[in-house]
C-alpha cells in the first residue's frame, strides 16, 4: 500500500505535491536491511532492544551538551590557520 499526500506552498498559490508513503513493513525490511548493512547483525539488534526511556536519556543528554557548545569558539578552532597555536 502506498499512501499519497502533501501541499506546497509557492508564490502564486498552493500547488498539490505528490508525497509517497511506504507501508509499514516495507518501511522495516529496509531499516532492518540498513542497520544490518552498517551496524552489523549484533549491534543492529543490540540498537532495537535498547529501551525507549534508555534512548529518551540519551537525546536528552545529547541536548544538554550541545547547549554548552559555543558556535564562535567552534569556528575559531576549526578555521585557525596554524591549529598548533592557542
């Protein structure tokens, strides 16, 4: 089954998008094919079974650390011209 739908927006008007949904098993054969693919059969079925909550806390986590990311010290370290230099 393949679902249709979408809108775009544009200077003129609406115009209609064509958007095409895989049905949920073709979605998880090829998710399953692409984590087995990158992540190797272990790691791939040690990534489903991780707990929901545990993943929650780890995006949460994730978040946290990036709020104390500075853009501007970022780019003075990756674009100094002589890295070797403080």
């Amino acid at each position: 089954m393949v679902r249709q739908s979408g809108y775009l927006l544009r200077e003129g008007g609406i115009k209609m998008r064509t958007v095409k949904y895989m049905d949920e098993e073709t979605v998880i054969k090829k998710a399953m094919q692409v984590l087995i693919k990158e992540l190797g059969p272990v790691e791939a079925i040690r990534f489903i079974t991780i707990p929901k909550s545990k993943r929650i806390e780890n995006i949460k986590r994730h978040r946290e650390w990036q709020k104390m990311l500075s853009k501007d010290i970022f780019f003075d370290e990756v674009l100094r011209v002589n890295p070797h230099k403080p």
